[in-house]
C-alpha cells in the first residue's frame, strides 16, 4: 500500500467515526395503528431498553424476543422509565419498527483491501457511506459480504444456533498468502476456517471473488477455482465481479481490466462452471455481468445462471431484465440494492425494511411515500429512461425492439465518482442533475429506484425534489419499465415532485 496522504488520513478518520461508538438501544421509530405495541401505548421514540428482562443485540434476537406471547417491555421515554406489559398470539408481529438491525456496535472490518471502495469515496459524504462493516449479522440480514477476519467461535455457535442462513463470505483467493495479501490482513490466510466450519454445519454460504488485474486473476483465479472445487464444493455459488474504482483511488497497483483481461476471465469463469457441472453437478461460478459488457461478449442465456442466485449481486441481470421486459416471465427476479446494502443499509435509522409495514407510521410522518405532482407532464410526452453507463448497452437494445420513436435511452456519465463506476445504482444525483438540465421540459423520465436510498437521496446526499425535472420512479426490473412505458405517466409514477417551470 502507497503512503497515506491527508484525504486517506481524512477517510481514515470518517471510516473511524462511521460506527457508533457505544451500544444503542432500539428505538422505535415507528408503530403499526392497531397492533400490541399501539394497543399497550408504546409510542415512536420510545427507546427499548428490555424485553422480557433481556437486552436485544440485534434485529435478529428482538425478532425472537418479540415474537413471545407475553411481552414485558422496559422503556425509557423522554427521561421516564416506563414498563408495558403486552399480550398477543405467539408469532404475532408486535408491531413495532426500530431504528437499526444491530443495536451493539456493528462489527467492522479491520483489513485494509487496497480495491475497497470505501476508501475510494470523496471525503464529506454522510458519515454512514464510510462504514467498513464485517458483521455476519449484515451479512444474513442484507447480504453483505463478510471477510471472517473478525468471526468467532461463540458467533459460530450463534450462527448455527439460530440457522443464520445463507451467510455472504469474500473468499477472493483460496491461497492463504494471497488473501491475506488482498485484505492487508494476516488474519485473511486462516479465516476461511470458519467457511469450512460454517459448510460442516449446513450453513448456505454465498461465495464472492473481487477480481483485481494483476493480483488474483490469471492462474491465481484458476487456482482459486480449483481451492473451491477442493476443499468448499458445499458452497451454494460464488460470484466472480470486478473490482470497482473511482477516481479517488490512491492506490497505483488498483487499475480497470483491458478487454484481454476481462476475456480471460470470462473463459477461466466458463471452463470451470463445465468442470464444476460434470463434477457436483452445479455450475457453482458466475461472472458479473459487467464481464461481458467490459468482454465485449455477449451475456450468456438465462438458463446457464441457474435460477440466478446472485442476480443481488449483478449476476445475470441483464437476462432477467430481458425476459421481465419482453413480458417472459411476470414476477421481477428481485432488485439489486445496490451501495446501499453494502453501506448504508445497517446505521439508517429507516432502513431495516424487512419488518416495515405499509401501515406504519412514522415519527416524523417521513415514511409516507407522497405523490405530489402539480405539472405533470402529458401522457403521451416522450420519455427519457435514464441509466448509468453500463445499464445503457443493456436497455438500448430492448427500447429499440420497441421501434417507438418517443422513447430514448439517456446515459447519465458518472462524473461524481469517474472511473469504470458505470452501474445505475451509483447514479448521483449530481450527475443526473448535469444530464436532466440539458433535457427539454415536458417530457417524461423514468428513474430507476436503486440509485436512491429508502429517504429518497442519491448518494451525493441530493433529493429527488432538487432535479431540475420531475422524475417518475419505478422499480428496477424490467417488467416495472415495460408498464411504466406501456401504461402512462400518471399509472407509472410512484414519486414525482412538481417541476421547476
Ligand atoms: S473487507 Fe470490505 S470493507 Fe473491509 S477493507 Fe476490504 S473491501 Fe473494505
């Protein structure tokens, strides 16, 4: 690693002040208008210091806590100390939304990965952006990817106590110098212990390999290929996806593929899904779509991804994509999350989603999904559908098989961020504001909502509400393109501001 200069001593201390320095008790940040917790009189803001005499750690164990029959809840409100005595059926949800998944300090991760693309951030983003977690906790809830560098024996007790399953690990190389090398971390060469151990125990684990030229590419990813066929077949899949760089990366020996290396990749990924299928049955590898579009090669047909078990993590989203749009299949494969499970998810006080529900109602009266349009424009107004510089190769050509002339692609160049961070989930809202204020008024823009968190920002911290267009967001899948096109402004729209005359 290069010598640290004062934007990495900067980042150094945003990435420090990212994780809450103490233990947090969940508060509640919301309540369900008609269930236990609304009946007893618990109310948002309220701050959950005991449930049934213990303290929760984590989204995970007040699931638990709360799915009792008979609660006994210990509160704090405004200074008091409160106490609800609730009772509901076993499983009942309580109806309460709390203001993170881990209320002890989230694990964070103490490698120093010369790819990572925390490091790579401009300084002043809103500190959660900086938080370098390795928590198997997020990992279960969201899907991050864990190193192990930091897991335990007592947390391999929990996971497979409670079946936290599936788990998301980075294995990047199976050869113990060079993994330990990746991560800058001496931990990195024995923590894939812990993968065998999680496999022993019928743990699922996602498997993820970050390719960076020049360092575990070539024969040390056929290498590694051959480590998972050896000593990890159990695993459930692993995606094989590019390292990211922005244009702050400070490290030199960190660079994009050539067309070459990207090719060599997606051949070593395609001769060893056939060795892996003749031998477990399974293709087991899959490369990251942006290895075709980097490749210049086409994407492989959708059977080969296997039910795409890690379309989250851009694996054969293109095909899906595809066949949503041309009305193939009637369900979307899922939404990828984009940065934002990876971090920004875990601190946001909105954004432990899974036990959200359309009726709560929140503190602040944010959770409200308003529509407010005042100049909308016409139904029949040609549209603009705005995507990143990668997401264009991929919807130009299913626009086009339309043959409809009001309706056109429109690229929204990373400037933000530069490098090769070309994906739609990293749109800013800076750029799309640069890009829409060339665009004429009256039309219509559709805005895919995996550049946005659960608040409605872009990651540059702007809102939709400052574009200088009205947008109208819809779900990232192709099947919410295809009706947003077919049906109209006023069906399609799920928020929209009014425009700026
Ligand atoms: S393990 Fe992840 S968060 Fe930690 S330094 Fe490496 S890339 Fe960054």
């Amino acid at each position: 690693m290069s010598a640290p200069t004062d934007t990495d001593r900067d980042i150094e201390r945003d990435i420090e002040r990212a994780a809450p320095s103490r233990s947090l008790a969940p508060i509640v940040v919301a309540v369900t208008s008609g269930s236990p917790a609304d009946a007893a009189g618990v109310r948002a803001g309220d701050e959950i210091v005991r449930i049934n005499g213990d303290v929760p750690r984590d989204i995970i164990e007040w699931q638990m806590a709360t799915d009792e029959a008979e609660l006994e809840l210990d509160v704090i409100r405004g200074g008091l100390d409160l106490a609800f005595s609730i009772e509901k059926r076993e499983g009942e949800p309580l109806g309460v939304d709390v203001s993170s998944a881990v209320f002890d300090r989230v694990r964070t991760c103490d490698n120093h990965c010369e790819f990572c693309f925390i490091y790579q951030l401009p300084k002043g983003m809103r500190r959660s952006l900086y938080l370098k977690d390795d928590d198997y906790r997020l990992s279960f809830l969201y899907g991050n990817f864990t190193t192990l560098t930091r897991f335990t024996e007592a947390d391999l007790e929990r996971v497979i106590t409670e079946r936290l399953s599936p788990l998301h690990v980075s294995i990047h190389a199976t050869d113990p110098d060079i993994r330990s090398q990746m991560l800058k971390n001496p931990r990195g060469a024995m923590s894939l212990r812990w993968l065998r151990a999680l496999l022993d125990h019928g743990i699922t684990v996602r498997g993820q390999i970050v390719v960076c030229p020049g360092v575990n590419d070539g024969a040390v990813l056929a290498d590694t290929m051959a480590g998972i066929l050896d000593r990890y077949p159990e695993l459930d899949s692993v995606a094989v996806v590019p390292l990211g760089i922005s244009k702050f990366n400070g490290e030199a020996a960190m660079r994009f593929h050539t067309i070459a290396e990207a090719q060599a990749v997606v051949d070593i990924v395609d001769d060893w899904q056939d060795v892996f299928q003749a031998t477990l049955g399974k293709r087991m590898v899959y490369a990251a779509d942006e290895y075709y579009l980097m490749a210049q090669r086409p994407f492989p047909p959708a059977e080969r991804y296997d039910g795409f078990p890690m379309h989250e993590d851009g694996i054969g989203m293109a095909r899906t994509f595809e066949a949503e749009f041309h009305g193939r299949t009637d369900e979307a494969t899922g939404v990828r999350r984009g940065f934002f499970a990876a971090v920004d998810a875990p601190p946001n006080p909105a954004a432990y989603t899974g036990l959200r529900s359309a009726s709560a109602c929140s503190a602040d009266g944010a959770g409200t999904q308003a529509t407010t349009i005042s100049l909308r424009p016409r139904r029949t107004a040609p549209i603009g559908v705005l995507t990143g510089e990668l997401g264009a190769p991929v919807i130009a050509p299913l626009i086009e098989s339309l043959g409809r002339e009001d309706v056109r692609v429109i690229t929204v160049r990373n400037d933000f961020f530069g490098g090769n961070t070309g994906v739609t989930g990293l749109m800013t809202g800076e750029d799309l504001a640069r890009v829409l204020a060339d665009e004429p008024h009256g039309h219509r823009y559709l805005l895919p909502d995996v550049c946005l968190s659960d608040e409605g920002r872009f990651l540059d911290g702007i809102t939709v509400d400052e574009l200088p267009r009205a947008v109208e967001i819809i779900e990232t899948d192709g099947i919410a393109l295809r009706s947003a096109l077919e049906t109209g402004s006023d069906v399609a729209s799920t928020r929209s501001r009014t425009e700026n005359p």
